[in-house]
C-alpha cells in the first residue's frame, strides 16, 4: 500500500523471516505524477479539486494502485524484492 511516512521520515524495514517482500517507491521528483495518479486515477476526482487534497488524502491512509499508474502520468516507479535477513 502507498503511503507516506510520518513526518515524511524516511523508513527502514528489517523482513526477519518468510516470503520476500515486494516494494515500491516513486523518487521525489515524480512526486507531481503520483499526486496526478491519486487525483485522476485512485479517487477520481473532478477537474476543480486541488491536486493537493489528493496528496492530503495519501499522508493519512493507506492507498493501493499500480505503479504503472505514476508511469502513465509522466512519472518513474521503482520497485525492489526484500528477502529474509535483508533490510530496506
């Protein structure tokens, strides 16, 4: 699930065991089309509402779209597999 960290602390995950962990993250620099991907696509406001509401919204619950989403809208999506013993 997309979200944002508190206080937009960066985060550190430690998978102690079981099945690898698939993660996403878009860089900020594509954080224009991860709004634009909320606001169109996710929950499909209209024209007039602020992309920024769209942003608001993110920061306070857990959200799930696919990353190609953010491509779509000009961004960059990345994604990693996290093992056991590994961090991230």
């Amino acid at each position: 699930a997309w979200h944002v960290e508190d206080h937009n602390l960066f985060s550190l995950n430690y998978l102690h065991a079981g099945a690898p962990k698939t993660w996403y993250g878009v860089p900020a620099e594509s954080s224009n089309a991860f709004e634009a991907a909320l606001h169109d696509d996710v929950y499909k406001m209209s024209a007039d509402t602020p992309t920024l509401r769209a942003a608001e919204l993110v920061a306070r619950k857990n959200t799930m779209f696919a990353p190609s989403a953010v491509v779509r809208h000009g961004g960059k999506a990345f994604r990693t597999t996290q093992n056991a013993g590994e961090f991230v």
